[in-house]
C-alpha cells in the first residue's frame, strides 16, 4: 500500500528531489551560502519532506478505505452531507451515484423489457401448439397411408423445433419450473420413443431397449426433454433400417448410467469438444438444413442445472454413444 502511496505521488517526489539538487548547485556556485552546511540542510528538508509523506500517507490512507467504505453501500447513500469524505471524494461520490443510479435504472429497463419478451414468447409457443394440434388430428384422418407418413414425420420435426424454443425459453428461470421426484427411466424412455414412432417408421429405425426398471430423483419433464435431444439426434443421423440401443449399467463409483447408441455417421473427431456450444453444427450439421446446433447446447445446460453429466464417444461412420450420469442421493441433497 505504501509503495503504491509513493507510485501516486512520483511526480511530487521527483520534483523536490530536483528541488533540493537545485539547491545544492545553488549553495556550491553563490558564494554568500559558503558558511552554510549543505548535508546539515539536506537532512533537514530530507527529514520533513520524509515525515510529510507518512502524515499525508496515514490520513490519505483512511480517507481512502472510509471512501471505499462508503462506495461499496453507495446505494443506501442519500445524502452526501452526512458521509464524512473530503470535497474532492464527493464529487466524486457524487458523480459516481449518478453513474451507478443510470445503470440501476437501465438494468430495470433491461429486465422489464426481456421479461415482456419472454412473455411475449411463451405466449406465442402456446397459440401455435393449437394449430399443430389440429394438423396432427387432420394428418391421423388421411387415408393415404404414404402421405400421412410423411406429413407425420414433418409434423414430429415441427414439434421439436417448437419444443426447443419453449424450454429454451424457460431454461433461464429451471430453478423456478423444477419438481422433484422419483422417476422410473422405463416410462420417461418408452414415452419419448413414441413420440417419434412416425418418424422412426419413415426412417425403419427400431429401438433395442432393456427394461430401465431403475429409479432416480429428478425433474421428469426437464429429464424427458434431455432425453429427446439425444434421441432426435440419434434418429437423424442413422442410416435407414438401423437400431438405436439404450441400456443401463452402474460405473465404478456407483452412479447410474444411461447410454443411447446409434450406429449412424457419427461425429468428427475435432467436432466433439464443441458439440454442446450454443448453435453449433458441426461437420455434418453444416450439410443438413435440419440441425439448428440448439438440440444438445439446451440439454447440456438442463443436465447441468439438475446434477446430470453427458458425455459422449463417436466414431465416423461407427455411430455415437451418448451417456447421462445420474447423481446419487447425496449429490442431490448438495445440489438443491
């Protein structure tokens, strides 16, 4: 503190220091200070300036931390009258408030209008669900067994564009729209499969599953909608007339383990590490008008949000496993 003391007041130093050589040159060359002791008169000033210096650097010093004192609760100060700073420190003070109050106020603007926009958004989500609603009801009464596929699978892919949108949405505010539960991995798995049986149909894709008797503690619809990332993707990157496989098993430190392999294109090596980065599509999404690179970056965050870790091992051309770590009973109590 004190070096940086003197590294402020360098310029003040260098000039007595310049002031005082001054006056050494001065007594060497006028012969009328001849009787007068240059070392006794450097010692002197010397030994004032050096205890001016501690003086101003005491009380500077507590000054300083009753003013940083004071900006730190600058929001609870209404009057500058009453702080006790010098009148450099309250303009200062001053001007800082006016700072601080326009970006107070500008931050509550911010929050208004990103709220009404979120508003605004779920608003829309919901009217078009009822539309989509309707579609789906009209495509379950077309007789041409072909076209309704197709319009099917359309329909599915619709969906989970507007699903993302929704949790994407709703991911900022997860700790507010979260209940925990005792969920069994059997029914959150078969029910996402069934969602996208037409377009698993349109595709051939079949599903090997075990029996996912397991039972954890989570959010069920945030779990299901992790879930349904990793088998969109899955779906979309087999070949046709493959099968996904989805199994459990418990890892050496006793946490349960969810794996979804497919046996597609897999993903480039280099592509990996950024697979879950917000909008991100990597090699193979840069072909595909399809891939938004949403999908995963929102399931890694809502994983995240509940304690879950994904990871993932791929191949080109030999598939990819995707693998959700579920945390045990005292992670969950830390977590929450």
């Amino acid at each position: 503190m004190f070096l940086l003391f003197l590294r402020e007041r360098m310029a003040w130093i260098m000039f007595l220091v310049l002031l005082i050589i001054c006056m050494d040159i001065l007594f060497y060359l006028d012969f009328g200070f001849s009787g007068v002791s240059v070392t006794y008169f450097n010692i002197v000033i010397i030994s004032f300036i050096t205890i001016f210096l501690i003086w101003r650097y005491i009380k500077e010093t507590r000054e300083i931390k009753n003013f940083l004192g004071n900006l730190s609760n600058a929001s609870d100060l209404l009057c500058l009258e009453d702080v006790h700073l010098s009148p450099f420190q309250k303009r200062l003070m001053k001007q800082i408030l006016e700072v601080y109050e326009e970006k107070d106020s500008f931050i509550n603007k911010s929050k208004i209008q990103l709220q009404e926009h979120v508003d605004d958004l779920l608003a829309w989500v919901h009217e078009v669900k009822t539309p989509l609603t309707a579609m789906k009801l009209m495509i379950e009464q077309t007789n041409d067994e072909k076209l309704r596929k197709r319009l099917e699978s359309e329909w599915v892919r619709i969906h989970l564009l507007l699903d993302q949108q929704l949790h994407h949405t709703r991911l900022a505010t997860i700790e507010k729209d979260n209940r925990l539960e005792k969920v069994i991995l059997r029914d959150v798995v078969y029910k996402e499969i069934r969602e996208f049986r037409s377009w698993c149909l349109e595709k051939g894709i079949g599903f090997q599953v075990e029996e996912l008797e397991q039972e954890i503690t989570t959010d069920k619809k945030w779990l299901a909608f992790i879930v349904r990332q990793i088998l969109s993707n899955a779906i979309k990157y087999s070949h046709e007339n493959e099968e996904v496989h989805i199994y459990t098993e418990i890892n050496e430190t006793g946490h349960l383990l969810l794996h979804i392999k497919d046996f597609g294109i897999g993903i480039n090596e280099e592509d990996l590490p950024r697979i879950f980065q917000k909008s991100y599509t990597g090699t193979v999404g840069r072909e595909s008008v399809q891939s938004t690179g949403m999908g995963l970056y929102l399931a890694k965050n809502a994983a995240q949000k509940l304690g879950i870790l994904i990871s993932v091992k791929s191949q080109v051309n030999n598939g990819s496993t995707f693998t959700l770590q579920f945390p045990q009973q005292n992670e969950y109590q830390k977590t929450w």
